[in-house]
C-alpha cells in the first residue's frame, strides 16, 4: 500500500457538517467510477449510486432522513443501494473479464451458475450481500473524496421506506445509505 492511500484512510474522518459549494458532475462521475472498484462476491457489483444535487430532491430526502441538516448543505448526497438481484445480470457483468481474458468463459458459466443457486430463492443471502457488497463501495466512494480534499460522512439516521417511495427506488433495492 502507498503511504498516500495509508495517509488518506488515517486522515479519513465522518462529518456533519458540510460547505454546499458546488461540486461538478465530473467529480461526481470519479467518485462513483472509484466505488466501483470496490470488490463484490463474484464481482457481481451490488451497488447502485443516485447522486442527489439539487435542492428539490434534497428537501425529499432531508425528509426521509428525520430532516437532518447536512442533507440538503452538501454539496452532493449519494443516496447507496444494495441490488438484491444483480446476480441476474452476472453473465454480462462479467463479459469484459472474458473479453480481456482475466476469467475464462467456464470459469464465469461456473460462477453464474453458483451464483444463481446461493442467490435465488433465499432472500436473507441476497439481502445481506447486497448491504455488504454496497456498504464496500460506499466506504470507497469516501475514501476517494478524502483523497481528493473531500470530507463525507455515512448515514444511518433514515426512514428506508419512505426513502424509496419518494425516490420511486423498486423492492429490489435495499438503501444502505444516504
């Protein structure tokens, strides 16, 4: 490990208390680019980001998070999300591994097929991984913006329920954090 990437992990610290300057949407797109780098069981990549910017869908959410301030001061809030049925899309998830040849087509027909059976039908498993799953890339996403002078702060003081019907999120996603 690098002594930067040592240096931003031990510099790294949650706050509540934000500057709602403008943040572009080139950040925005490295930050998320960085999440995703995160890793993920068979790299089937749980994760969803919505990127909440403007002041309309941050009053909502500042709403669904018991009307939390630093909601609608930050610049951006990402909304994370947990996909209880990614592993569906596996097959083309795993595509350019193959294209690259880091994963040969019967190493991802076996992991699709294993895959399918631990995930489908046992809602709990899929639940719990994608909170995991999704909970790595949220931590990425903030190391990545203490790296790049940022500050963050993970979220667990929301109504997930009322999160999702205000954002129209499906069932198939769990909010891990906003």
């Amino acid at each position: 490990m690098s002594k930067d990437a040592i240096a931003t992990i031990r510099q790294r610290t949650s706050s509540s208390y934000f500057q709602s300057s403008a943040i572009s949407e080139e950040t925005i797109r490295e930050l998320v680019r960085d999440a995703t780098e995160a890793p993920s069981s068979f790299n089937i990549q749980h994760w969803r980001f919505i990127a909440v910017t403007n002041a309309v869908d941050k009053q909502k959410l500042q709403k669904c998070a018991f009307d939390q301030e630093k909601v609608s001061a930050a610049a951006v809030t990402f909304i994370v999300l947990g996909d209880m049925e990614a592993y569906e899309n596996l097959s083309a998830t795993l595509e350019p591994s193959v294209a690259e040849g880091m994963l040969t087509e019967q190493l991802r027909s076996n992991w699709v097929d294993m895959a399918t059976h631990m995930y489908s039908g046992n809602l709990q498993f899929a639940r719990d991984e994608a909170v995991r799953s999704a909970s790595l890339a949220a931590m990425t996403l903030m190391v990545s913006a203490q790296a790049r002078g940022l500050v963050s702060g993970p979220m667990v003081g929301f109504d997930a329920s009322a999160l999702q019907r205000a954002f129209e999120i499906g069932e198939r996603f769990v909010p891990v954090h906003p």
